[in-house]
C-alpha cells in the first residue's frame, strides 16, 4: 500500500495533472490488488507472475489421443464365447490371474462359484 501510494505522490508531482490523474488511476488499483486481491487462494502477484511468464516463453500444448474402439465382428455373436480385453497391469501372473477373475466375475454376477447360474 505505501509503495502504490508512494508512486502516485512521485507521478503526481514530477507529471502534468492529466496524464499523473490517468497513470494513478492505474497505480492505485494495481497497489490495492497486491494487497488484498487473492485468485485461487493464492496472492495477485503469483497471478501476476504467472500470466507474465505465459505470454513470454514458448508453450508446448499435447492433445489428448482418442482410444481406437475394438470392432466387433458381426458373426461373432454368443454371449457365452464373448471375449473381454483385459489391459496388462504388471509383470505378475498372479496379478493378473485376479484381475482377470474379477473382470469375469463383474461380467457374470449371476454365476456361482461352481459356473451354473444360480437364481
């Protein structure tokens, strides 16, 4: 506050009355924003710095791909032979044994642990 305040007794003396007027007028909120303003919970001046080294340095933008979808052929068509893609997790065959077991399981959930439906 006493910097932004300083800076406007400075433009206004050593300046003519109408530019000083409209260099305070720039001066006096920019010094209030500093001190009090918060975007994002986080101080102007952070905004501020921010903003600067955005428009200053070279930017790199990465899209995100789009996943191809599996097609599906059309005579491949019995429930009970359908096959689910199951994403390699790790290097554990154990690992993936269960994970494999569960996704059968969430595809099933009227199937017991014997493999005939129960009601």
């Amino acid at each position: 506050m006493a910097g932004g305040a300083g800076m406007s007794f400075i433009i206004y003396t050593y300046l003519p009355f109408y530019l000083a007027l409209l260099l305070i007028v720039i001066v006096i909120p920019l010094a209030l924003a500093l001190a009090f303003y918060k975007v994002n919970n986080k101080p102007f001046i952070d905004f501020l710095e921010s903003a600067f080294l955005f428009y200053t340095k070279q930017n790199l933008y990465i899209w995100k791909r789009e996943e191809k979808k599996p097609t599906v052929k059309a005579g491949a068509g019995s429930a009970s032979g359908r096959q689910v893609y199951v994403p390699r997790l790790s290097d554990s065959k154990l690992k993936e044994l269960s994970w494999s077991l569960d996704i059968n399981e969430n595809l099933n959930p009227l199937t017991g642990e014997d493999g005939r439906k129960t009601k």
